[in-house]
C-alpha cells in the first residue's frame, strides 16, 4: 500500500539515493529554480502595493518595447 502512494505524489519532490542528501537538495534547488518558484517567493517576501505594483509592470513593459523596438532598428539597417 505504502508504494501506491508513492506514484500518486503531486508537487515537486526528489528522491534521496545513497543517503546523498547534498545531492538530493541541489536537485531539488534546480527544479526550484526552473519552476520559477524562487523568484515568486522573493517576489512574495513584502507587500508590494498595487499602485507600485502598477508602476513596476509599466516599467518592464517599457523596457521590453524599447529593446524591442532597438532591435527591429538594427535589423532595419
């Protein structure tokens, strides 16, 4: 019984093999990396306020189109 639990699992999980647990946890730090789950924790340390929020969304798109836009002129030439 106890190993049909084992396949139902969800989330992220790593197996520890050889008892390698620094292994193990740079695994599981990578995963946690690619998930993006690091980044949305720091992002989640302090409340943002909506307006700043705002703000710092408005920002990153700017930036975006701007590099978009240097781009498509260097392309132009």
């Amino acid at each position: 019984m106890r190993n049909n639990k084992e396949h139902t699992k969800s989330g992220l999980y790593v197996e520890v093999r050889n008892n390698d647990v620094a292994r193990a946890i740079r695994r599981l730090k990578k995963l946690m990396n690619s998930e993006g789950m690091v980044k949305d924790m720091r992002k989640n340390e302090y409340f943002e306020k909506p307006s700043a929020k705002r703000k710092r969304e408005k920002a990153q798109a700017r930036k975006r189109w701007l590099k978009l836009q240097e781009k498509m002129k260097e392309n132009w030439n």
